[in-house]
C-alpha cells in the first residue's frame, strides 16, 4: 500500500481503512491477523462475511517501547485489544510466556508456535568468506532487523574498546544503527566493529556461521522485552553459534535447558568484555557447548515447530 501518511495516528488510521476496504472486496477463506495493528478490520471483516479469524501475536503489542512511553497512545491501543481479544477463537503467539499473560487476561486459549529456523541445508563453513572478514580472531555477531535501543547494541559496540583479536558484526537494522555507526567512529573502533545493513537469509546465515559467539542482550526496560524470543536465537541455535544473552526469562531457558551458551548479569561493557574473555579462555566447556547446539538444532527446527501451525489451521473454529 502507499499511504499518504507515513507516521503517528493518521498513518495507523489510515492504513486501518485501507485494509478494511481491501479485505473487503478480496476473495477469502480464512482471515489471519498478523499483530495487534491489523486486528479491527480483520475482525470487522470475518463479522461480515462469516469466515473465521485467526490471531498471530508476534510480540506484547500493548508493551512495546514506542507505546509504554506514549500512554495515551498505549491506552487507545488495549481498549481496542481489551474489546476484541476476548472474542478471538483462534490464536497463537511466540512464547508460553506471552501465551500465559494473554490467556489469563482475557480467558482465550492461547497456542504457542515459536519463530524457529529452518535446519540448515548446509552448516560447513565458507572458509573464504572467514579469512577475509575475521581472519584469525574471534567472531562476535549480532543480527536481527529490530536492533533498537535498549536491545544492548551498544553496550556491545562499547564493549569492544576492551577485548582484543575480536570483530563484531552487527547485520540487519534498527533504529540505533546510525547511532552504532557514530559511536564506531568515535571510539575508533572502524577495525573492530562492521555494521551490514539487511541481506537475505542465506547471506546472512553465510556470516553467521562463522561467528563464535551469538550476542542477544535485550533488556529488561519493558514487558515485550522481557518476555521476547527473538528470531536470531534460533538461528544462531542453526549455525552452531554458542549464544551470550541476558537473563530474559524465554531466552535464559532455552539457553541453560539445553547448554548452549552462557547467561550475562551485566551490560557495563567492561563487565562484558570480561564475560567474552572468560568465554574463550575455557575450550573445554566451549566446546561442549558446541556440541549441545547440534542437539538443540535439531529439536528446535521449523520442521518440528510446523506441526503445530498445521494442526491449529487443522481445527479452526
């Protein structure tokens, strides 16, 4: 669609109009709402014409920075989710403990189908690629296309000051990213830290794999945070990338169920540089962190998570 307005309350409007008319004159079987931004004339529509309406919560909506920090504009927000969630039939999120907030606010079952990778066709390394991005040193990576701020991005760019023989790659986008690029130059740091902009999945699997370490330290300023499972932890799980990670409750389980990384209390970038130094310096227990991510990826693969899509869409209601 091309709106007319691109930001702020007319944008949302208008997109909410445009979609309902759309929806409106298209054929369909099946509604799916993607997000709490697309749920009204989702919901109008299966109204209408009698279809049924299938809900997918990526995220706590009502919880995201960008809203906890407006509170009118957050309010507006949960008296529309308070109005229709209770009436939803069919919904599924990214985690229990999403699915559990949603499921005692509203009394709706709510299924859980987690944003997990594909397995990967073929994990070998390009050898190539490695010695001409990071050569003899150490890997650390960061990837994801909501780097924002307070998602330790620079933390991590700062951090870099104190370890040495170590790149840090930061690939996809977020609203930090020109921040990330000053402060790189700032601290000059050009030789250590490179930020990519957004590339296709299997390019960026390509860098991915060869990183050491996978960096998810997302903080806890907000509930959506505190309760998110970002996409780049299965994906890292899929490379065969030990993860470093703040103790965010979904994240922090997976990590210490299966003993695939390590749990950071800190973000002072000295106190983390510290983490990544220990990290490397005990092989031992690195490396069989390395051989419990092969597990991990293999039970943590879309090819198992699809199951339960297929069967929800199996029995919708």
């Amino acid at each position: 669609m091309k709106l007319i307005f691109d930001r702020g309350f007319l944008f949302y409007a208008e997109y909410n109009v445009r979609l309902f008319f759309h929806l409106l004159i298209l054929k369909k079987d099946i509604l799916l709402s993607n997000d709490l931004d697309t749920l009204l004339p989702n919901f109008l529509i299966s109204k209408l014409f009698f279809k049924k309406l299938v809900y997918d919560s990526h995220e706590l909506y009502t919880e995201v920075p960008e809203l906890t920090e407006r509170k009118y504009v957050q309010k507006v927000w949960l008296a529309l989710e308070k109005i229709i969630f209770p009436k939803l039939k069919n919904v599924y999120t990214v985690n229990n403990s999403i699915a559990n907030i949603y499921s005692k606010k509203y009394d709706v079952s709510v299924r859980v189908v987690r944003n997990v990778s594909v397995k990967l066709k073929n994990i070998a390394i390009n050898q190539e690629l490695s010695n001409k991005i990071k050569g003899d040193k150490r890997m650390l990576i960061i990837i994801g296309s909501g780097i924002n701020r307070d998602r330790g991005a620079e933390e991590a760019v700062a951090m870099m000051q104190y370890v040495e023989n170590v790149v840090l790659f930061i690939i996809g986008g977020g609203d930090v990213f020109e921040k990330l690029k000053t402060m790189i130059i700032k601290l000059d740091l050009r030789n250590k830290v490179t930020i990519l902009d957004k590339m296709t999945h299997q390019e960026l699997m390509e860098y991915t794999k060869i990183a050491d370490l996978g960096l998810s330290l997302d903080k806890g300023t907000n509930l959506n945070y505190e309760y998110s499972l970002p996409n780049k932890v299965f994906d890292y799980i899929q490379c065969n990338v030990p993860i470093l990670a703040t103790n965010r409750k979904e994240v922090a389980a997976i990590i210490n169920k299966n003993k695939i990384g390590y749990i950071t209390a800190s973000l002072d970038p000295k106190k983390l540089a510290n983490t990544v130094k220990l990290i490397f310096k005990d092989q031992e227990l690195y490396s069989t962190t390395k051989n419990n991510l092969k597990i991990a990826a293999e039970k943590y693969s879309w090819e198992n998570e699809s199951k339960i899509l297929t069967e929800i869409y199996s029995n919708l209601r």
